[in-house]
C-alpha cells in the first residue's frame, strides 16, 4: 500500500505509520519528497488488509492499494487456465459451451420440449430455475422443490447436465441433489452466507456478476467459494446497470479480457438478462464469443408468448437454432468449436 | 399499462393484445392514431403484471406501465404517515432519531464505552454488528453468536434499543432475540429469501437501500415485509454507486423527499456509508435531516484508530458530540426535535 | 403522450389537459379507470413536444412519451440503411471500414509512418488529431493549424481520406478544407452550436457518442446534423461512464444492435478510448464487428511508447497487422469483408 | 506517481521506468519488494503529466497518481477561501446568495415580473437563458440576441446582477455585454475551446458540473478559467447522472464537503435542474444549504403552465416566498445569513 501523508506532516505522524506497519509484520520504506511525503507498505499479504488501517491515523491524505484484495481467483495464484468438468463438458477449454433452456422450470411438458430443442440444437447444458428471485412478492416465485424434481427428471431423460439456482444457504444440498452446476444469481453475489455454503458443497457453480458490482468484487467473492476448496467455479457476466435505458442492462463486454488477464477462472455470458429484448440476443451472443468467452447462457422456451417469467428475453427454438449456427461460424473464427 | 404498437402493425395483432389483456380479467380501450395504433390496458391489478405478457405478443413495439409495482408500500394504499414504535422511541414522528455506534461489535469493553458515549449524546438506539458482510474471505467476519450475547448485556446496561444487522434467514429468531430491530443490509435488499423471514418475525426492521437499486425497487422490496403483516418497516438510504469516487457511494439526497411522496414508511439516512471518510459526514448528516429524514444510523467508535471495520468513516466521542449539537439546530429549524 | 391523472383528479382538472391539446392541434382520448384517469394524446408530433407541456398542469401525476424525440435520424422516417461515402469508400455498406492512425498528429514524420502502416494492413481512412481537447490546461492541445497542413499533405501523399476532429464552431470550414470526415468528438455531442455548424457544412461527419448519453440523446443529437440537409452522418459507440474502473470506459456494445433498430445510420465502434489499454483492444474490436458494427476506429501509433497522447491505449504496428487478420475472419464469419 | 511493476519484471524494464522519470527531470525511488517492484517517482508537476508516460513502458503493471491533476483550483495552491465579487454582491463569504428566475427568457413582460417577484423575496442575483441548448433541433432555442438585449433592461430597471448561459466561444463579448455574470452549462463543462474564452473574459463565471463528470475532472476544467487569470470562478452543483429515475439528475450532495476540502473555490447548489420536479426543489434546495453551499440557482417563473421551458421544475412565486422563509431558517442553522 502507499501511503500519502498530508502536506506539512510531521515526524511524528510518519512515524505513526510505520509504526502501525511494522506491528503488521509489514515492512516500510520512505519517500520524502520536497512538497509530499509517501510511505509505501511492503509484504505479501497487503491485499487483504483494509486500507482504513492506515488511512485513520494522523496526517494520512490518501492510501492507495497495489496489491488486489483476491488472492485465490488470480492469475498470479494461479497462471495456468482453470477447466471446470461436469460430466462429459468442460467449461474452459477450447470447446465453447452452451446452456440453454427457459427461465423458470413451469411444467414437466415445458422442460422436456426445452431439452428436446436446445440439445438437439447443440446446446450441452440445460438451464432452469426451480426457485426465482423476483422483485415483486406478488410475481409467481418458481415451482421450487417440485420444480427441482422436474428438473432431476429431465436431466435424466435426456443425459444432460442441468444448471439452477440457489437462493437459501439452507437448501444447497437439496439443489445440488438434482442438480449438475448451481447457479449464485446477480442479487446473491454478494450473500456471502451463500457463498460460503455453495463453497463447501463442492459442486461446480456458475457465479453471476452483481449488477452493480465491479470485476474486482467478482473476483473477490469468487474467493469465498475457493477458499472452501471448490475449484470448480465458472463466472458468468450478465450486464451491469448504467444510466441507458435501451436494454435492461448493460452487457460489459470488456470484463471478458479483464477477466482472462486478471484471473484463471473460465467466464461465460448471459446474453439474455443483459438486453431484455429477443431481438438484441444474437448480435450479443456472437460479440461474446468473439470477445473470448468460454461458453453462453441463453433463454430458450418452447413458445415465448406463454413464458410466465421473462418471456420478452427468451428465444424461440428457430430462432435459436438460428443463432446457433452464426456461434458455431464466430467459433471457428477465434480458433474455437461449439 | 400501455402498449404501443409498431408502425404498420395489422388487426389482427392489435386483436391479439385485447384478446390477452381480457382473458387476464382486464378491460382495454382503443387508440388508433394515424401514424401508431394505443392499446392502454386498464384494471387495479396491472402494478403486479410483468410487463412482458403483452410485450411478448407480435406487432407490439413497447409496453410501458402506469401503475407502480409496489403496493402495500405506497402511500396510495396507505396515506397517512407510519410511525414505527421500539420501546418508548417511534421512528417517523416528530422527533428525529439518531442510531449511533460502531461498525462492529468488537469487545465488551468497546459497546460499553460506545453506549455511553452514544446516549449521553442523545443517540436513542444504539447500533453495532455481530455479522459483518465483507467482501472478502479474508477480512474479520464478526463475533457472530458471541457478539449478540454481547450487544444483549449492553443493552440491558444502558436500557437502550438496539440495532444489528442478520444475514441468514435460518437466524432471525436468534439475531431478534439480542437485537431490538433487525437490519437488512444493502446487499440483502433483494434477497428475498431473508426478507420473507424478516416479515415473518413481526420484528422492527431497517431495510438499508441496495446501493445500485432504484427507489422504486426499494419500495417493492418493502413490500416483501409487509406481505408477511410486518408493518413496523423504517427505510434507510446510504448512498449509491456512481461513477464518483470522491465519497464510497453517492448519498441520493433526493430519494427522501421522493419517498415521502411515494410512501407512508419512515425514512433515515446512513452518512457514514455513503461518506467513506469521517469528515465528510456531519455535512451530510446535516443535509439529510433538511431534507426531511425521519432519523439517521451514524458509526461512531470510541477509538476509530483502532476499529477492526470501517474505521475511517467512524466519527470519535468528541466529533459525535459537536455534530449532535449541529443536528438539533438544524432539527429545529424545520420544525423537528432530536 | 399518456398523461396520467393523480388519484381522485377532478373533472376540471381532466379537461385542463384535454383545452391544452386541442389548443396545440392534438387529439385526445380519455381512459377513465376505476382507480386511474389517463388522457392519451395523439398526433404525428407530439414527439418533439416536451412532456413539460403537460406535467405542469394540475392534477397530473406523470406524463409518459411514446413517440421517440428523434425523428430524422429514425428507422420509421427512413427504413433502408444510410450508406455514407467518401470518395470511394463507403461506410454502411457489406464492407467494414476500418480507420486507423494515431490519436494525435505529432510530426510529419509520425504521420507519414503511420498511414504507410495503417493502408498497407488494410486501414481505408486515416485517423490523426490536430486540435485535441484535454481535460487539462497544461497538457498538449494538439499542433492544431499546423497538424492540419500536415494531415493534407500526408493525405495527398498516400491518395486515403482523412478524419480529424473540429471543436470550435468557427472552425469547420478550416478543418474540413483538410479533412474528408469531421469528427465531433464525446464531449461535444451535445455542443448543439457546434453540431449546427458541421451539419451546415455538407462534410461527411463521425457524432462520437457522449459518454454519459443515452442511445435516445445521441440519435437526437445527430437530428441536429440532418436538420440542416447534412445526409452523410456516421454514429460512433466509444464507451460510456459507469462505475466500473478496469477499463476506462465501458463499451456499450449492446448499443449495435439498438441503433441497428431504432436508426438507418451506419454505426462504428472506437474500442481504443473505451478500452484505455492496448491488451484490451483486440477482444472489444472483434465483439465489435460480430455485434453489427459497419467499422472501426482504432489508434495505432509507429511508436506507442512515445506517444505524445493516449499511448497506452495505441496499438504499435505489428500489433495492428495482427488485429487486422483476426477481424478479417470474423468478418467473413458474419457475411462481410474488410 | 506510484509506478508498480509486474511479476518477474526485469532490471532493465526498472531501469527504463527510472530513465524516462530522470529524462523528464523527476526523480525516483524504488522499493524491491519480494513480490513486486514499485518505483515512487517524485516531484512537483506530476500531477500535470499524464500517467500513459510510464504505463506504456515494458513491464509496467499500472500507474497510479498520487498528485491531483488540477493545481490552481486546489486549496494547496490557495489556502484561504475565494469570494468571488459581483457588484454588491460577494458569493462565498457568510451570506448566502440566493440566484433565481425563469430557465429561459420568453419576453419583456415574464422577464420583468420574474425579477419583481424574485427580488422581493430576497434573491440577489436574476437568472434567466437567453442562449438554450436543447437536446432536440426542433424545440425552442431561446430568444437570444433579443433575449440578450431584454436581459440588459431588466437588470438597468431592478438594479440586481443577472446571470445567463453564453454558448458559443465567439460570443463571449457580446453575452459578457448584457450579463453580469457567465454560465457554462453543465454539457459544456469539458468545452475547453469555450472554457478558454469565458476565461479570457475575466467575467465572474459560474462553471456548472458536467452530469458526468467527476469533481476531480470538474476542478481541472476550472484550472482551465483560472489559467486564464480569471479568479472569478464560482462551482455549481447541479446533479450527476445515475441509474435512478425518480428524478432528472441525482443531486451529489456530498460534492459540496468534497469541493470545500479540495478547493479554495466558492460552490453553489441548482436544485431545479437535479430535481426536474417542483414538489423535490424545496428540500434539495434546503440540504443544500445545510451541507456547506454557498448559494442557490432556483427556477422561478411568474406562470410554470405557461412556461416555454421547464416549467416543470419551476417554483411558482408563492412556492418561492416560502422556501425563501424556510431557507433563512436553514441559513440561521449553520450561522449563515441570506
């Protein structure tokens, strides 16, 4: 960390800093410039320190922080790139993977319609929520363990890996029952009581961006989930909220490279909940994969008009037939298969 | 609602939208201009409607809504104001409430002092974690179980409510057992999972503002609340994320006059999360109670050199008291007490 | 325009709004609701009207616009796409152009490497700036007069267009005696003097999208371009202000498609300024062209590291000839050439 | 600036960092930390110069500024506050200066009872647009010479100062003619071409935020009037551009503590363009006071249903007279006057 001391510190205020780093363990080094006076704060473990440490002691301006506050999500942890396997995929490798399928688990003819259709369009991992998060308590709230048990049921039918989401730190064994990756939603990436749940079951979990968190939070709350061991973490971004009012959020295409730089996890994009409109789906999707994604998230329901949650958002099963083909030609583009 | 169709959209669609709006009970009403054709959707239900049923539908360009998602906490459902009483201390009415205390429970030595200081100052509700929320693994988590027994022999002490935050919704009974209102933090604001809890326990609770949530589904989260009969609801902004980095979050000063507009619910401000830095927050403070708010959440720690959490927007003894004095002028000035 | 009336509006108040549009030409139609009164009010212009007109009078609760404020500049006033040519280059077209060249005009020597550089890796228009607007008084403003010279010569000299930017409104016809394309840069999207100035001048024109403006606000800007008869208009995404910090700004690349919808303008795509670093630019410039983009604007520089501006986020040649392979192919992928 | 290598960086990419920094006449001072190697570089003009200078370099990681990039507009350039002096009227010292009239100038009549009304209820200053920028070409643009000419007769008739928006850097004298002060509006505040001119005016200028701008970028686009020898330069705070709709801009209230820290440099507070709503005006307008500002731009107009502009945000004089009565109240509060 560098320290900036006010202008017109003192000796004695200095020496408060380094007194307090070397209490740490922390080793200092001194720049005393002719109108700034900068403490730098050297060792391994700076990054999870709270720079509020030394920002509230006398005479301190500012405090910047060089170390990252993730230790375990980066690639200086870790330089090789992480391969999530669930069954027969791999998330991460030089296979693009889709998860396709609707937004909430309605009924057993709707999933099994949806799994007939996106796996048979190519898609490798079948998508559905049993429990749903909605901002209103008057909207259907999912079919919840009934939901699950459909779920298991598809899975089974059509030997495909099933992702869904968890919402109660209580119920990840239950979900992770029935179901293949569990899903941590938007508005739970930061439930760190969640995530530390998710991270002791051991299953491999999509973790989806806060919609207002930065790539440096995601990473730090990926850290939640390895620090219990599971490695098998894939990150999911999904648009983040800005002023613009076109789409429903706004996709961050950029934190693609970001991420691959900074970290060895595998990313994939939800294209759907970030433009909240079917028609803007498919030119998302390909900027996606041609921006270096490992793998897609779409909306896909048997008939879109019936959805009863975000119906506008999904797909139709021509359409995503379709956009699987203008994927697969983006693919070979970047060196990549789907 | 309305629904706005495309240019050149036929019968046949505009029948397709009528058709819907009645089979769910609606009743519609016609504009069919030159250049566009109106379908506006009327009914009291339309609020709880996604707006996607009709905006699914082909020929149709946008759906906006008129009635408001929230319900119970609007102030068309309820119009006179809500008076939230703990003990002998109601939040919402004349008089303005200060909750003060630090970020964390650290110590039993540390909640004394704190209380002390606190109440002599005239602070009517004492605050400080157990739970801590951080955002990384590696940071200082709480006392969790032992803080609560903690915060419940200081408030035995000093017969002073208090005020901690939960963050399991399996631990609301516990945490309402050693707390006088519970508070659900901004990462939890939508956790709908924990705030059907909170609802359920009937206990007072702060519903802190998700940092990058609208006012709108601030409101519709209360409604969470208050779907479970819990009506002693206190709302409580603390700022929200920008692209400014000269203060943690921006304090949204407007939402309080904006709130009293919309709702019947008690409105307080929380200056230290917004501000990030200590001196920025008796200015605030101050502008919060200008503008209306019903109370405010303010870190105060008796040695906020030495605080564990959030030191560096932890107001000392001797600022809290300069500023209390500041608040009771500005108080008075419209027409308040503290 | 949907006005929609407070609860309990009276009959007085109703046929305020109703007086208020016949006396500007409008027709009205009256919906009144068992809970909610609302006046739709029709006609072919109330798109530019403000919803002011309206709000301001008594009884009204919100007035919503359903007509976009944008008209010229709209796919419903004209539904084929706008192609723009510059001698024989044509922007809008199945071929992508991409435009390259450092971010400012340094030396004639700079400038002469740089469109040998940039034309023989298969750039069609070049890029350089004479008058630079910095967000500094103390940083270099640009060679102005004298980088236009220079850029007319080094135009000349490889026989490829030119694009440069114009900042001050009494300067158009000086720049574009040098330049093939002005450009208006962000933060002068909304500089409406200058706008009309540009749009007067018939030249070819690049309208950067404000950083903090939405689709909605950029696509009215360029009405102003189109009012004065000014057909050849390019839209240019370059990133817009959010919170998030690792890139410089955050490529909004959901916009492509959007304008694709909404507009018959070409749209091109400055990963550079959004990018803010060199690493970044290659994913974002390929997400580009898979989202729809009809072009690039990319600064390359013959030696970044002594870039006078923005060296950073410059591409060194080598780096360009690459990118220029990688987004030939996914060009091909989504049926265009570059 | 604080230069942080990268992982495994080499002796001769240090060496390159250190001869750039030596080259521009600064010097430096390395700390070799087991993990990484920061190089501190030093001296006075950092501030000024861009951070790409060392970021391009091989090996660097980041760059971080420790310096601000403003210089004249800091309050470590000039300690003691800045009043800015107009007539008889100071803004920056112990009274309040209340600023108020119609957004635009429609005619003699309006222009004459606004300042009637305005001046009796204690506004120093008249305010009133005679140059409009509006966002759509097809909207009222002000009357402006005529308006220019109509101010200069009211401000002769009711002896009080006048302010109003110059938007063309050739302008400058002609505006400068009829005004006593200057307004830069907010999409104007990064126009450094008219930035330049308003500051070769020497007029007292008020500089309003850009609604995306930060206060850091806010106070390096005063260093642009300050460079000129202008001293009069007064800030004002009129709202940031966020994700939240409930009203037009959200007011950064904290910007005010913020600037007083930062700045030597008097700031002002415009409710009316933050709130975008009469019924949200009062209480802005009040917090403002409360948290530090120096004075008030308020819309008043004699009639809002007939205004041409805005009228939505318009305080009718009754409104006025009383806000007027509360902000007195306020202004006592904080031991100022109005």
């Amino acid at each position: 960390m560098i320290v900036e001391m006010r202008a017109g510190t003192t000796v004695e205020e200095i020496d408060g800093v380094v007194q307090r780093a070397k209490s740490l363990g922390l080793s200092v080094q001194l720049n005393l410039g002719t109108s700034k006076a900068v403490v730098a704060i050297l060792g391994n473990n700076t990054g999870s320190l709270p720079t509020d440490v030394f920002a509230v002691l006398p005479g301190v301006e500012s405090v910047t922080r060089i170390m990252k506050p993730y230790k375990l999500a980066s690639r200086e942890f870790k330089s090789e790139d992480s391969k999530v396997e669930v069954g027969d995929v791999a998330i991460g490798g030089k296979q693009i993977v889709v998860m396709a399928g609707p937004c909430a688990v309605e009924s057993e003819e709707q999933m099994m319609a949806a799994a007939e259709i996106v796996k048979k369009a190519g898609a490798r991992v079948l998508r559905g929520g049993a429990f749903k998060p909605r901002t209103s308590p008057f909207s259907f709230q999912g079919l919840e363990e009934e939901g699950l048990k459909l779920l298991a049921r598809v899975r089974k039918q059509f030997a495909m890996p099933v992702v869904t989401e968890v919402v109660d730190n209580h119920e990840v064994a239950l979900v992770a029952g029935s179901a293949d990756i569990l899903q941590v939603g938007a508005r739970n990436m930061q439930n760190f009581t969640l995530l530390t749940e998710v991270g002791k079951s051991q299953s491999p979990v999509i973790l989806k961006r806060g919609f207002a968190c930065t790539v440096t939070e995601w990473l730090t709350a990926a850290d939640y989930l390895l620090a219990e061991g599971n490695q098998r973490v894939i990150l999911c971004e999904r648009g983040i909220r800005t002023f613009e009012t076109s789409t429903r959020f706004s996709m961050d295409i950029s934190s693609i490279p970001v991420i691959k730089r900074a970290s060895h996890l595998p990313v994939i994009v939800d294209p759907s909940h970030a433009a909240g409109h079917y028609s803007l789906v498919p030119a998302i999707a390909r900027a996606a994969i041609a921006a270096g994604a490992d793998g897609l998230l779409i909306e896909v329901h048997p008939n879109p008009k019936e959805a009863l949650v975000d119906g506008l958002q999904s797909l139709t099963p021509s359409d995503f037939v379709r956009l699987m083909g203008e994927l697969r030609t983006i693919a070979r583009a970047v060196g990549r298969d789907i």
